[in-house]
C-alpha cells in the first residue's frame, strides 16, 4: 500500500512551502522559561503551567504526528504511575504483559485492569458513553455529573474533578486521573483526551484540596507537557522512518500491519494474525527491527513485543 493510504494513521504532512523534512523543525521548542525552577506563586505556576499546555496544543496539531500511538504510549506511562500509586511492583513491561498476553476470558489483573483503563479512554473521540466502556465501575450518570463539577481555566477544572471524584470515591485514584484528563481535554476543545496529569502526578497529591491541589494539577502539567513535546518529536520521526520503508514490504497484510505500529505502544505477533500467517508475523517483525523502524521492546527470546 501506498504512503498516502497510511497517513490515515498520522497527520498529514504538506508538501508546499516546508522548508525542512522535520516537521517539528518550523516549531519553536518549548520556551526555556517554562520550567519550575523559581515558580512560587499559585498564579506563577498558573502561567507556565498555561504557557506549556499551548506550545502542546500546537505539538498536537504537527503534521506527521501519529497521534493514537502518542496517547498509547502516555496512557501506558499514566497507567504505570497509577499502579505505583497502590505500592503494587508491576511497571511498562510488566503492563505491556498484563494486556499484550492476555487470553479471552481471562482478568488482567489490578495492573492489567487500570492500563485497559486508560488505554480506552484515551482511543475514542470524547464522550460519556466510551467513557462508560472504559470506566465499568461508575455510570454514565456519575461520570456526567463529576465532569460538570469543574469550573475555571483547563487545569483549574481538571483539579475540581479531580477532587470532586476522590471525595465520592476515595480510592478510585485512576478513574479520578482519568477524569481529570478527560476534563482538560474538554476544556481545550481536544477530540481526545492525551494523559497528562496522570502521567506527573504524585501520590502524596491526591490527598490535597483547594489550591494545594491545583499547584499540584498545574506542577504536574508542566512536567507533563514538556516530555508529552519531546515524545511527540521522538514519534513523529520514527513513523517517518516507518512509512519511508512501508512500500519495500512485500507479505501479505504488510500494510495493514504497519497501520497497527502507527496506533499501538506495542504489538505482539500474535496480534498481526488477522493479517497473516503466524511465522509471516513473526518475519516481519524481525524484518521492521533489521530495517531500524520498530524495536524489540522486551529482550526476551519469547513472547515478544515491537514498537515504533
């Protein structure tokens, strides 16, 4: 299949006027001023905090960016400081097992359960109801209600749900980080929610309220936002490089497969059956790592997995 057919996958990159093959290259980087050195102001925080999410909001319009598997991979990293949250041992490769290996009709687990979590509710457009599949825990009506509790700018209204949920349900912490992002999203007018407070947020946190909280919703997205900006310049190259050798692909079902890299944190073999054989899977991961487009992401000799 052609190139044109897999920008489906990422955002389409113009040819007029583009004065260099990086995207990210016509994008200021992130201003150096927005950091949390010397920050000690709610209303400081407030504005670096803002001045981050902005530069983001333009990240996330990049040509080129392969936008589902950036919020795969935050949803991974969000569903992992959850985790630690409950002072369970399980990190990204434990989770990546915990969903990657799971059989039908088996639990995933605690672990497994909070990364299917974020997992769905960061791969459909914005709604109650997807939120619904993704969250089985509340109602659709709850979930309603909670994200009506937030008022003020974009973090401000992710605090108040924040603290909104945890008050009703105090050891829901990955639902109510859900919601907060969900919040934000909303609040920025994005089709999806990006993990971002879930990612920084630090356990100690969820257990303040008022304006501690927000410090600690805005210190959260400062640090968020910037490694959300350099993950997104790190993808987009590397699903550059992937599309540049899509057309060499010769098996059958290779199109689809590099589709599936362009949308998920990591892919198991297995997973490409639909498409091909299981041997055939298995040779074209290894010829995607030969070409230095997908990497290896356990060091196993078994039950592997492969990434962009």
């Amino acid at each position: 299949m052609a190139n044109d057919a897999l920008l489906r996958y990422v955002r389409p990159m113009p040819d007029a006027h583009r004065q260099s093959d990086d995207p990210f290259d016509m994008l200021p980087g992130m201003p150096p001023w927005v950091r949390l050195r010397d920050v000690d102001t709610l209303e400081g925080m407030a504005f670096v905090s803002g001045a981050g999410l902005a530069h983001l909001h333009g990240v996330l319009q990049m040509p080129g960016l392969p936008d589902a598997l950036l919020r795969d991979r935050l949803a991974l990293r969000a569903a992992e400081n959850c985790v630690a949250f409950s002072g369970r041992p399980e990190r990204l490769g434990d989770l990546r097992d915990a969903v990657h290996l799971l059989r039908p009709g088996d639990h995933p687990g605690p672990a497994g359960e909070i990364c299917q979590q974020w997992r769905k509710a960061t791969a459909r457009p914005l709604s109650v109801a997807s939120l619904g599949r993704a969250l089985p825990h509340m109602t659709a009506e709850q979930i309603a209600v909670w994200l009506d509790a937030g008022q003020g700018s974009p973090p401000d209204r992710a605090a108040r749900v924040l603290q909104t949920v945890l008050a009703a349900a105090p050891r829901a912490e990955a639902e109510a980080l859900i919601l907060a992002d969900v919040a934000l999203a909303q609040a920025l007018r994005w089709t999806y929610a990006v993990p971002l407070i879930g990612t920084a947020v630090k356990p100690r946190d969820l257990r303040k309220t008022g304006d501690e909280l927000r410090w600690a919703c805005h210190r959260a997205l400062v640090v968020s936002s910037c490694d959300a900006t350099r993950q997104a310049a790190d993808l987009t190259r590397r699903a550059q490089r992937l599309m540049s050798v899509a057309p060499k692909l010769r098996a059958k079902g290779a199109a689809q497969a590099v589709k599936v890299f362009l949308t998920q944190d990591a892919v198991a073999p297995a997973g490409l059956q639909s498409l091909m054989s299981a041997r055939a899977a298995r040779r074209l991961c290894d010829r995607l790592v030969a070409l230095g487009v997908v990497r290896e992401l356990t060091g196993r000799a078994t039950f592997r997995f492969y990434g962009v």
